[in-house]
C-alpha cells in the first residue's frame, strides 16, 4: 500500500509543520488520491473536519475533532499532529495531550507519548486512565519499578475496575513474581469474569506457575483479545472504532470455518482504514498465507516489518511467509533470531521446528516444537506439527507416542485432524486395539457425530 503520509502530507503541510504560521487551515483532502485509501464514511468525516479547521484555523475543538477523524481511521501520525496542535491553542485542556500520547504510542513513540501523559497527569492528575496508560508505557520499556507505581496509583483511582491489577499482574510476571502475579490477576478475574483479556493474563499466570490444566481454558478464552478498560475520553473514538471490531470478529469466524478469501477481503477493507493497525497488517499476512499467495504474503510481511520493525508477530508471520514461498534459509535465519530473542514465546518455536523440518533436521525440529509445547502447554500445535513429521518419514511408533498423551487428556480438546493423525499413527504402527479403541471413544466424546462420519470402522483408523 502507498503510505498515506504520502499522499495526505499536503492535507495538514502548513496546519501541522514546525513552520510558520503555525494554525493555517489545511488543503482540502484529495478524493482522487484517497478513494482506494479510505472507505466513503471514513472520507466525508475528515473532509468535514478538514472543512472545519479551515474556517475556524485557531479553534482548538476543531483541530482536535480533525485528530478524531484521523484517529478513527487509524492514520496516527497525522492525528498526534493535529492533537498537538490543539494542546497548543489551547493548553489547559489535558484531553488534546492525552490523544496525542496515545497516538505516539500506537506510533511506537513510546518516549514521546510519556512526555505527553506526564503534561496530562500535571493538568489532570486524578484522571486514573491517564496512570494506567502511563503504566502500560513503562512495562514496554522495562522499567517495571515506574510502572508498579503507576498501576498502584491507577488503583487508587480506579476501585473496583480491573485496570491497576492487570497491570500489577503483568509487572509481577516480568519479575517472576508468580505469587503476586496470581493475587492480582485472580482478584481482576473476580471483578470481570467474563472479560477475555483478563483471563488471558490469570492464564498466563497459571501456566508459568505450572498448573497447565488450570490455565488452558482461560488462554483459550483469551486468544487474541485486547484490553477493553473504560476510558471516558476515548469513548468517542472506541464508539467510531466499533464497527472494525465487529468486522474483525466476522472475520475470525470466517477463518474458523476456512473461509480464507472471504475473511481476506474484510482484513483488506480494514486495512483501508487502519493501515497502521498492526493487528490487522497480521492477519492479512497470515491470509495471504493460508490462500497459497506466499509471495504476496511476504511483500506484505516485508513492508510491514519496516514499518514495525520490533513487532514479533509480524516478524513471526514473515518467518512463515518466507518458509513457505521456499525461502528456507532466510526463514531459518529470521526465526532463530525471533527464538533468542523472545525465548519465552512459543510461536516462532512452531515456526523454526517447520523450517527445520523442511530441511530435513528432524532433531532440530523435534526440539523446537517440544520447546513450543513447554512454553505454551495449552497448544496442541506442537506436538501435532511433530506427528505429522514422524508420520511423513514413516515413523508411526514414535508419532503414536508424541499424538497418543493429549488426546487422551480428559481436560483437553484435540481438533478432529489431532485425532485422526493419533489413530494413523496407532493403527500403522500396530498398537493394542484397546488403546485405539480409548482415542477414538475419546474423538467420539469431544466431536459427537462428527468423529463417527469421519472415523468409521474401515476408514480413518480404526481397526476393523
């Protein structure tokens, strides 16, 4: 995609320049240039802003309601700008330094956006969502000494939400303070018991604490959610922002069902506008991906790295990418820099023990998905991608042994593929017909009628 500064860098050139004057209206957006950038809605909004500012280029609520519009499209450099601009005209309102910060951040200017929330915790330092976000900058620097105390004073601020203790939770992780990590995550669980995210952080919790079982259902409750905190000065643009997240939530169902293209065309209409939503420049990839477009996919990965150049997932994405379009050695390369680099992440473990496997180091990968597998015990991936190699270099027995353990496992939910591989390698490598006969009970169990249809008495394993 053409980078939107690009195109739209005439729109505030005058209005948001280190240059003279510094509040001249901005050009009118250009129609042509954006029509293939941004849908219609998100158009009309920030050319009535647009239009707004030019009358009125010293009212502050107007260079703020253009951030907004900016904002909502997820084009954040020219949002922080224009906030930047009303925090200038007009000082004593945190609100515009409060955006702005937020725009930084999303940026990845985290420097900055601390700078900004420090001027809006001077104006305004009551406002606990402001300490909140100031504690979420900090744990991405590291400095998990600054952030406990800006969490600390969230919760004074914030009774009886779960902000602070998520946030306390997550410093107590980084400082393997398991104990405390589950005090506060448990008590942020009994506030919101239905909040995912939250359970995303109890689960992470409970399985560095070593009760897997515990935590499988919360992580697997969890699995790609986003903190959703109340924040009444963000309510407008979570409002706008709305209609993405039930586009995302459409989308993943689709993915779930198969539906790649489908869900491809809603993460391409997403994109339009948020192009610097990194979660949506993922899940694209990973379509582009799973549809057999490596190429396609590894252009997109290749310009989203350089533009998030630290982002894991991303990077995570383009390891695959390039696997796939047969780039094995630049795989390899990328993804044992992500493994040093992020040891206690599962998912490029996943990915090098793929990239091994194709290079036919079956003990490379086989450590690779085993390390997988005690990062992220609740993932069945790893032992899978490990039965499926056995299988293809026709060692059945040992495939049995990796399958067999989960799919046994009463707390866990193999996928119907788990099962099937588990019967193949049962069956080829002649196991007991009582250890067959207990893993299809099982596949009957956890998939009903399913498992029947696919696993009958002559097809699909089972012995006859």
């Amino acid at each position: 995609m053409v980078r939107l500064q690009g195109l739209l860098g005439a729109l505030l050139a005058a209005a948001c320049s280190d240059s003279p004057p510094a509040f001249a209206p901005p050009s009118p957006p250009d129609h042509e240039a954006m029509a293939s950038l941004v849908d219609a809605g998100t158009y009309a909004d920030l050319e009535a802003a647009t239009a707004r500012v030019v009358a009125s280029p010293r009212d502050a609520a107007a260079w703020s309601a253009l951030g907004g519009a900016y904002e909502v499209a997820a084009i954040h450099e020219e949002a922080e700008r224009c906030y930047s601009s009303a925090g200038e005209l007009d000082p004593a309102n945190a609100r515009h330094p409060y955006r702005a910060a937020i725009c930084s951040a999303l940026l990845g200017e985290i420097g900055r956006a601390l700078e900004q929330v420090a001027s809006v915790i001077e104006l305004e330092g009551d406002y606990g969502p402001a300490w909140r976000r100031r504690g979420v900058w900090l744990l991405e620097l590291g400095d998990t000494a600054g952030a406990r105390a800006a969490f600390e004073r969230a919760g004074e601020l914030l009774q009886g939400r779960p902000d602070a203790l998520i946030g306390l939770a997550q410093v107590a992780l980084l400082d393997d303070d398991l104990e405390a990590a589950l005090r506060h995550a448990e008590a942020a669980h009994a506030l919101v018991p239905s909040d995912r995210y939250v359970r995303l952080v109890l689960g992470d919790a409970l399985r560095r604490s070593g009760r897997a079982d515990e935590a499988a259902p919360h992580l697997a409750a969890g699995e790609g959610s986003r903190p959703t905190y109340a924040d009444p000065w963000s309510e407008a643009i979570t409002r706008a922002r709305r209609r993405d997240e039930d586009a995302m939530q459409r989308a993943g169902e689709l993915e779930r069902e198969g539906r790649w293209t489908e869900a491809l065309r809603v993460y391409e209409d997403i994109e339009t506008r948020r192009p610097d939503d990194t979660n949506v420049l993922r899940k694209k990839g990973l379509a582009l991906t799973a549809l057999d477009r490596p190429a396609e996919a590894v252009r997109h990965f290749e310009e989203a790295t350089r533009r998030f150049p630290g982002n894991y997932d991303l990077l995570v994405g383009q390891a695959d990418a390039l696997r796939r379009a047969g780039a094995g050695d630049e795989s390899l390369r990328l993804v044992t820099t992500l493994t040093e680099r992020w040891p206690e992440r599962a998912e490029a473990f996943l990915i090098r023990g793929r990239a091994m496997d194709d290079a036919d180091d079956v003990r490379g990968a086989r450590a690779a998905y085993r390390a997988a597998a005690r990062l992220a015990p609740e993932d069945l991936r790893g032992p899978l991608f490990e039965g499926q190699m056995l299988l293809k270099r026709r060692r059945p027995a040992e495939a049995a042994e990796v399958l067999t353990p989960a799919a046994l496992d009463s707390s866990r939910r193999p996928t119907l593929v788990y099962f099937q591989l588990t019967l193949q390698a049962l069956v080829t490598s002649r196991a007991p017909s009582n250890q067959v006969g207990r893993v299809y009970e099982r596949a009957v169990e956890v998939h009903g009628d399913a498992a029947k249809e696919r696993f009958t008495r002559n097809q699909g394993g089972v012995p006859r």
